[in-house]
C-alpha cells in the first residue's frame, strides 16, 4: 500500500512539473525570433511606441493576416500607435503605395483598403499600372481626376520615398513584417507562426516601454 502510494504521489508530481513547464511564458530570442534593423528606423511619433507594419496588396500572407491584425489592433494601449506602410520592392509596388498614401490623403483609405486586397486575391485582378488602379478607384466612386492629382501631389510623393527607404535600409527581405520602435524587425517565419508573430511584437512593445 505504501508502495502505490508512493508510485500515485509521484506520478502526480511530475504531472504538476509538466503543468508548470506549459505555464511559463514562451521566451523569444533576438537573433532567432526578431532581429535589429538593419539600421535605425527614425519614428512618426516620438510621444508613443511606433509599430510599423510592412506589407504589400500583391502578397498572399499580407492578404490572410489581415483579420487577425484588426484583431490584434484591439489589445493595444493608447501608448502605442500601430502604422502601415506598403513596402515597396518592384516598380508595381510602387504605383500600389502611391493608391495607398493617395486614399489615405483623400478619406477614401478605409472602404478602399480591403477593396484592392480583394480585387487582387479573390477576384484575381491585374492591378500594377497607374491606369489600371485609377480603373478600379473610379469603379468604387471616387473621382479618377481629383485622385489621379492626389497621387501626383507632393505629400504623396514625400510618403512614397519614405516608404522606400524603409523597404531599402530596415533590413526586411519579405512581408509582411513587422517594425518595433523603429529598431527590431520580425515575420511570422521569424516567429514560429502567426500567433507567436503577435506575441514577439508584443514582447517588443514591452521592452520599448
């Protein structure tokens, strides 16, 4: 008898180590799970933690993340102000991040954002040219020759460059990626998955503050 229940306190001990091993928090290495960038980033805002995300409407995974990221947009304190920036690594890209900072400029950005994402992905439209995407911006409304000056202004132009030198000098290779302080960079590769990618960030967030 003294025997089984010894054998019983045992296994329950080590079911409880088991337990305890689960319960402490995953822990995330610079160098495997986030990276600094390649250099320093300067931020938007200088009173709260700058989160920048790096994507593209021509990605895939940029495309899927993006009802997780509103989602995870929700759990963020007022100390941190999460922005988005088209990456931009080939000519159509760049005509894409102008439309981005043009609808941004114009009020159009909201109801325009998960449009072109959805023209692009599940209706399978070739959107790469300024003609093309004035196309499609006249098609929801908007008017093409007040949008079309708008891509052409000045301020849109100086977001574009900066969206470039971004995308040139963070150190990133593929979107999305996310950018913490201007100062660490990380994917969901990086990360082990998209559940651990928000948990890097958040991690990131944290160490900022």
């Amino acid at each position: 008898m003294t025997k089984f229940f010894s054998m019983l306190a045992a296994g329950l001990l080590a079911g409880l180590v088991s337990l305890s091993v689960w319960a402490v928090p995953l822990s995330y290495v610079e160098g495997t799970h986030y990276f600094p960038t390649a250099e320093k980033m300067t931020t938007t805002d200088a009173e709260k933690i700058v989160v920048v995300e790096m994507f593209s409407y021509t990605c895939p995974h940029c495309f899927a993340l993006e009802p997780e990221i509103e989602e995870w947009k929700k759990t963020l304190s007022d100390d941190v102000k999460f922005v988005k920036v088209p990456a931009i690594f080939r000519d159509s890209w760049l005509e894409l991040a102008r439309v981005y900072y043009a609808a941004e400029a114009s009020g159009d950005l909201e109801m325009l954002h998960p449009k072109l994402f959805n023209a692009i992905h599940v209706e399978k439209r070739r959107l790469s040219t300024e003609d093309q995407l004035l196309d499609f911006v006249e098609e929801q409304g908007i008017d093409r020759e007040a949008f079309a000056k708008t891509m052409n202004s000045f301020s849109v132009k100086g977001k574009v460059k900066n969206a470039l030198i971004m995308s040139r000098n963070s150190g990133i290779t593929g979107v999305p990626a996310f950018i913490v302080e201007g100062e660490y960079r990380t994917n969901a590769s990086s990360a082990g998955g998209s559940e651990q990618l928000f948990e890097v960030v958040d991690m990131l967030i944290e160490q900022s503050r």
